[in-house]
C-alpha cells in the first residue's frame, strides 16, 4: 500500500535494506525533516525501552478522514493518548556472512 508524500501525511513503504514496513513523512514547519518509522507500533514498555536521546517516539495520528500523520511526542503529550505510537527505524545488525 502506496500513498503519494506530502507534509500532512505519510506513505507507507517497505525499507530497501531489511524490508521493514516503513512509514515516511516530511515533518516540521519548511518541512525539512525526512522521518522513516517503523511501521509497528509500541507497547508503552517497548517505547521505554527504545527511547534515548537519540531514538525518537512519534505519535501516528489518523481517523477515519484524514490521511495517518506522524508528530513528535514530547512533554505535553497526553498519557492516555489513543494513537498509535513508532519509533524512527533503524536496520537490524546484519547476519555475518562468513566465519574469518
């Protein structure tokens, strides 16, 4: 399932590297953030474990109307928040292929 970019909303895709289900959006007031998340969302235990200064938690925001959009957790953002909530993707380590 395909959906054209845009700022409002994301596409959903697949990571060439390891085939992750992906969602990608362009973020921030000039749109100058290219964000790839992982497309499965999190348990609030596995958002604790991944979060770092470095690893961000985004909320997927959608209805029934609108197309889904990604916005930034921060501070503010409500704990019982209905959304799904994605982490930015990073590939998994690699198998090695040989054993020297």
């Amino acid at each position: 399932m395909t959906r054209s970019a845009s700022r409002k909303g994301g596409t959903y895709s697949r990571c060439p590297s390891c085939s992750a289900p992906l969602i990608t959006q362009w973020v921030g007031d000039t749109a100058a953030l290219k964000v790839s998340t992982d497309g499965t969302p999190l348990t609030p235990a596995e958002q604790a474990a991944v979060r770092t200064p470095n690893r961000l938690i985004w909320c997927l925001k959608s209805s029934a109307h609108t197309t889904p959009r990604l916005t930034w957790i921060h501070s503010t953002h409500p704990a019982d928040c209905p959304h799904a909530h994605v982490t930015d993707h990073q590939c998994p380590p690699a198998e090695p292929t040989t054993l020297f």
